[in-house]
C-alpha cells in the first residue's frame, strides 16, 4: 500500500487527531491514502465514526505497540 501522506499525532488527545487528519485530507487529491499515526486508544472508534460521517475511506487500522495506525482514502 502506497501512502501519500502521514501525520504524526502522537501524545495529542481527541479531537486533535481528528482535526489534523482533516485538514490533511482537504489538502490532498481524491484516491489519495492519508496514514494516521496516533496514541489515542479513542481514536480507533473516532476514525471509524469518522469516515462514516465524512464519506472518506478507512482502509486499515492498525495497533503497533503504544500506537494506533489508520490509513484513509480521500473521497
């Protein structure tokens, strides 16, 4: 899997996470593959919530020891 992006939202708590990931998926071209790199045990269920409401594509979550990755296509 080919990512575009990345952002680290490491040691930032909801909605921070959600906003930065956000603002990044505004900026990017539709298909385009944002990965999320969080600390946030909320944020698996926020990122979900989150492409449902915001119609964007969650391809894969993922738990890597401290950290929780998502990766979501722009729509």
């Amino acid at each position: 899997m080919t990512v575009d992006k990345e952002i680290d939202t490491r040691g930032l708590n909801c909605p921070l996470p959600i906003l930065k990931a956000k603002k990044s998926l505004n900026e990017m071209q539709s298909g385009q593959l944002l990965r999320v790199v969080s600390t946030d045990p909320g944020s698996l269920r926020d990122f979900q919530a989150f492409a449902r409401q915001t119609g964007n594509e969650l391809v894969d979550q993922q738990t890597a020891g401290a950290d929780f990755i998502h990766v979501l296509r722009r729509r």
